[in-house]
C-alpha cells in the first residue's frame, strides 16, 4: 500500500519537475520585439531592417528592454533604443535616454542620463559601456557617481566588475566613506564596499570626534 | 346503347388515348423547349468564357508597376463595374521585372471606385519573403495596399506577425500595426 503510495507521488513529481523544466526553457527561449507598430525595410544587401515605435519592448537573452522607438539591423545584429529606454537584466535596472545592443558580441553602450540600480550599489553617469559576455561595465562622463555600500564617491570612470564583486574607480575621484571624506587618483572599492583600496596620490581627512 | 358495340368502344378508347398522349406530348414538349431557352442563349456564356480568358491588368498611378491578375472563373456583375474572380493568382512586375506573385481564394475588381480587393488565404511570395493575411485592398487612388487578420510576414531570420498592416504597392516598405491586446510582433527564427 505505502509503495503504491510512494510510486503516484513520485510521478508526480516527476510530471511536475518536467513541466517546470519546459515553462524555463519556454521562457529563456523567448527572443522577440513588440510594438504598437513596425516598419519593415531591407537594406541594398536584402537584410532586413525593423523600426518598431509606440510602447516598444524587446526580450533578449533573459534581458526586457523598453523604450518610445527602437531600430533592429539585422545584417549588424544591432538593435538601437530611443527615448525613455529601460532595461531589466541581471545586473539590475537600467534607464537611459538612448542604448545600442550589439547582439553578437552581447556589447551595449548607453548614453544620457545614465542610472544603474543594483542590489549592492547605485551608478549614475552620461555614457556606459557594458560586456556581458565578462560583465564589465564603464561608466563615463561628466563625474560618474557611485553608491556602494557605505561608499559615495565621483570619478570620470567608474568601471563596475559584477564577477568580482568590486568597482574600480579612475581620474579624480573623490567620495565619502561614512564621514570621511577622500580624494585619490584611483581608488578599488571591494568586498561590497566594505574595504577601499588607493593608490596614486591619495588623500583621507578623517572626520574630527568632538567631544 | 351505341357504347354498347365492344368494337365501338375499343375504337374510342384508343382515339381518346392518342388525343391525350398528343396533348400529353405536346405539353411535354413545352416545357422542354423553355427549359432549353437558357442553353440556347449562347451569346452570355460566350461573354463569360471569353471573360475567363482575359488577363485583367492594373497600374499603378505613375504606370510603373504593373499587377497581371488571372483566375479559373471570373464573372462580370453590374455592367462590367465589378469583377468578381474565383481563385485568383498575380504577378506583380516593375520595369517588366517581377515583384512579387500571389494567390487568394477570391478577388472582387471594382472599376468605379479603383480597388481591388482580394480575401481568403492570401499568400504574396516576395524574393525570400512570405506575406500572409486574409484580406488586402489595393486603393488605386493612393496606391496603397493594406492587409487585415492574420497578418504574418516570414523570412529567412524574422517572423513578424501583426493585425494589419500597409505598403506602397511595390512592397518595399511594409507598416505592420498592432493593438492594445494584440502588438505587432518580430520574433527571431
């Protein structure tokens, strides 16, 4: 009786474990862009080229990108957003004012009004260049701003690898930890912003206790 | 008295028989000769077979594309105004260069308001390109065709599909539409 028992509830659970496995592989599968409209065009190669406008949203390798207007090349595998562009991916949210993905090579570059909010820290910058394939992204442009943990700071280069949990920033950079205030040339922020590593000309003020 | 004679009586049976199988006959007749009226008017049915062998051809504005539409039945309603085609297939040709060919189920050639509109099944092959929808119209006055339901355009890489969609008749350019529930869709192959 127990085995009878035993052998129903296996199936099932094995029915359930198959079904789980083909709705993940039904949505990693999910490779496409919408729109309100879209015109279709061809290149003098014959390749084909899309503009999507209106509510234009495009998952891509477990990435949801949205924005007013989009244009897909897909002779360069290049699909470009204009305008109020979001994107959702593993590294966080993204928002800019423009974004190129380079399908191929996973590279995308961002421009204007640059946000990342990640679970650990908060970026802010003109221009960002992020390769997925090695999770590096470079922040630039007029005093790139970091949040990383207890961590504030500025820079003109804030480049962020995701894989090694650290942020290396580069070229006058000045922040705050807690209440201490630094300037250096280039300065590591690892451990989640726990520990910060200078070098080049350094400088802390260490803020005064009063007592 | 005078019936009473068998010889008499079988005689007038039989007049009688032939009076009736005569008039039996001629009704018969009748009716067969107005039945026939219509298979004799041969002038109708030549006109549609005749019409059956014409290839109607449409233009553009600028006469630079030409459509060369054929169909298994065609026939002619309001005075010739309207075409009305079974199972239509064309070719579409810019410069005696062919466009695109396409097929339907029916197409319906409106002479005075200058559209063709063609249903059911539509499939237009353009180079690598499969255009499907199950209804287009092409409105001569602007040269524009558009096409509704189950819009679906299949090419080597893309799949986009769509609610309608609208093109210059060369379809260079094709606009795909969605709406609130249903968006247009580009999905990768």
């Amino acid at each position: 009786m127990q085995t009878k028992n035993f052998s129903k509830l296996a199936l099932i659970l094995l029915l359930i474990s198959i079904f789980i496995l083909m709705f993940s592989f039904n949505i990693l599968a999910q490779q496409n862009l919408t729109a309100d409209q879209l015109i279709f065009d061809q290149s003098e190669e014959g390749a084909a080229i899309i503009e999507a406008t209106n509510n234009v949203k495009m998952i891509y390798n477990e990435m949801v990108i949205t924005g007013d207007y989009a244009k897909f090349e897909q002779g360069k595998q290049v699909v470009t957003f204009e305008g109020n562009v979001k994107m959702v991916m593993e590294s966080g949210e993204l928002t800019s004012d423009n974004l190129r993905y380079e399908m191929k090579n996973e590279y995308l570059e961002a421009t204007g009004n640059v946000l990342l909010q990640a679970e650990d820290y908060k970026v802010e910058s003109n221009d960002l260049t992020y390769d997925r394939s090695i999770k590096e992204m470079i922040f630039t442009g007029q005093q790139a701003y970091i949040e990383y943990g207890k961590i504030t700071a500025n820079a003109d280069q804030i480049k962020v690898l995701n894989e090694e949990n650290k942020a290396v920033l580069s070229g006058n950079v000045s922040g705050q930890q807690r209440s201490n205030k630094f300037k250096a040339d280039q300065i590591e922020i690892l451990n989640n912003g726990d520990k910060i590593e200078m070098t080049g000309s350094a400088q802390l003020n260490f803020e005064s206790i009063e007592e | 008295m005078y019936f009473k004679d068998k010889k008499k009586i079988f005689l007038a049976t039989i007049l009688i028989l032939i009076v009736v199988g005569g008039i039996a006959f001629s009704i018969y007749h009748e009716m067969n000769r107005e039945e026939d009226i219509p298979q004799d008017n041969t002038n109708s049915t030549q006109e549609k077979e005749y019409l059956t062998n014409i290839d109607l051809e449409l233009y553009n504005n600028d006469k630079t594309i030409m459509w060369n539409l054929d169909s298994g039945k065609l026939v002619r309603e309001d005075e010739g105004n309207i075409y009305n085609m079974d199972s239509p297939s064309f070719e579409a040709y810019e410069n005696e260069e062919i466009l695109y060919t396409g097929h339907g189920n029916n197409a319906i050639y409106n002479n005075s308001e200058e559209t063709i509109s063609l249903s059911g099944n539509i499939e237009i092959d353009k180079n690598k390109l499969l255009l499907q929808t199950e209804r287009i119209i092409w409105n001569q006055k602007d040269d524009i065709i558009t096409g509704e339901k189950g819009v679906k355009l299949t090419s080597p890489e893309l799949i986009i599909t769509s609610e309608e969609f609208t093109a210059p008749v060369s379809l260079n350019r094709i606009e795909f539409k969605g709406s609130e529930n249903s968006r247009a869709k580009v999905e990768w192959r």
